[in-house]
C-alpha cells in the first residue's frame, strides 16, 4: 500500500468564521455550514488522501482565518 502524505488534522474556529462559505465551495467533503446561523462544521477532522490538497487550499482561502491545520493525531 502507497502512502499518500502526511496525516492532516483540522480546527475550525466559528469565533472568527463569517460564514463566507468559501471553504464550503473548496471542498465539500470536508467543509459543511451549519444550518441555524451558517458557520463552518466540519463533515471530517481528518480527511483522506484525496481530500487533503482541496482542504489545504480551503484553509487558504478562508478570509477569516479560521481554519487552521493541526498537530498530526496519533497514527
Ligand atoms: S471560508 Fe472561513 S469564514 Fe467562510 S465559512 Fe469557511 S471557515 Fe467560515
């Protein structure tokens, strides 16, 4: 079996979010907004392999900052 990269851990902090949804257009595997006051929740703290550069991107483009890239969790 191929290793596809590094592990990735996401944090979502809906104190700056600004429910902009662009994380929601990046990546819609990973991203979703909650329905009641449209902030960001994760559908996967830690995606697959094949998610991972679309998240990477999401965090990125968050105009808010609020999504950040965390220590590894365990393997
Ligand atoms: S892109 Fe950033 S500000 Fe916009 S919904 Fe996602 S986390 Fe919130």
């Amino acid at each position: 079996m191929v290793s596809s990269g590094r592990e990735l851990r996401l944090e979502v902090d809906t104190d700056r979010c600004i429910g902009a949804g662009q994380c929601v257009l990046t990546a819609p595997q990973v991203f979703d907004q909650r329905d009641e006051d449209g902030l960001v929740a994760l559908r996967t703290a830690q995606p697959p392999a094949d998610l991972r550069e679309d998240a990477r991107t999401a965090v990125e483009l968050c105009p808010a900052g609020a999504i950040r890239i965390g220590a590894p969790g365990p393997a």
